[in-house]
C-alpha cells in the first residue's frame, strides 16, 4: 500500500465516524421532536424495513435485552405506533406489527433530509453511485458483524 492509499483510509474511516455520529445526533433530534426515544425510533424503522417482528426477534436485532425491548414496546404501544397481535398459527408467539398511519406521520419530518441526499446524489454518475451503495452495503455488514462481536464479549 502507497502513503496515499492509507491516508485516505485513514481520512474515509474519519468521515465514517464523524457520519455515524452525525446519524446518532440527526434521529436523536428527530426523536426528541416526536416525543420518542431515538432507540424507540429507530426500532420503528427496523419493523418498517422489515416488518413485524415479535419481541424475541427485536431484541435480537437491535441487541438489546428482552426487558429493555418490553419497556420498548409498551412505550411504542402507548403512542399508537405499533400494535400486538397473535400469531394466527401459534397463538404463543406475539407479533409487533408498526401501525402505517403513524409511521406515515412521521415520513415528513424526513422530507428535508431526502431532498439534501437527493441534491447531493444528482452530483454523481450512475457508476459513483453504484460504488457508493456497495460501500454502504459493506459498512452495513461490518457494523453488524462487529456489533454481534462486542455483544459475545459482554
């Protein structure tokens, strides 16, 4: 590796951290104007993304421990954002479903932020784009992998 190469390694895992912070501080705003907590909203995205999910399956998602996930849950419930059900096959398993009408109510809060991405995007060929998301797609896998590492380690 050149001295190039590993500074702008070095300057890319920079902009990474200061990216994820930037993340925790824009949904911890965002939470705070709704009335939720950022853990609360962003497990609302986690069901939005990829849809109902009982307890057990969130709190192993997100890492967090089944009281925090139930503490979670009922403060979710209570705001009329998600709603329990029974699974029609196994009437044990419950599943948390996000209520549509309010993540609905939610989605213009975002407006702003998706036309400054969508700005920043019309600045780029469709190539640069296609390496940004393989980027993306790779710090996702990482962070998750990690992410289970340090929950093993305790």
């Amino acid at each position: 590796m050149t001295t190039t190469h590993d500074q702008l390694g070095a300057a890319l895992t920079a902009a990474a951290q200061r990216s994820a912070t930037d993340a925790v501080m824009l949904h911890g705003a965002m939470a705070d104007k709704l009335g939720l907590h950022v853990t609360d909203l962003r497990c609302l995205n986690l069901l939005r993304v990829g849809g109902p999910a009982t307890a057990g399956e969130l709190a192993q998602r997100t890492g967090l421990t089944t009281g925090a996930i139930t503490r979670m849950i009922d403060r979710l419930l209570a705001g009329g954002f998600v709603r329990r059900e029974h699974d029609s096959k196994d009437r044990r398993r419950v599943i948390i479903t996000a209520q549509a009408e309010r993540i609905d109510e939610i989605a213009p809060h975002y407006e702003v932020l998706a036309r400054e991405f969508a700005k920043i995007a019309d600045d780029y060929t469709d190539e640069q784009l296609a390496l940004l998301l393989e980027i993306f797609h790779r710090l996702h896998e990482t962070s998750v992998h990690v992410t289970a590492l340090l929950r093993e380690r305790g």
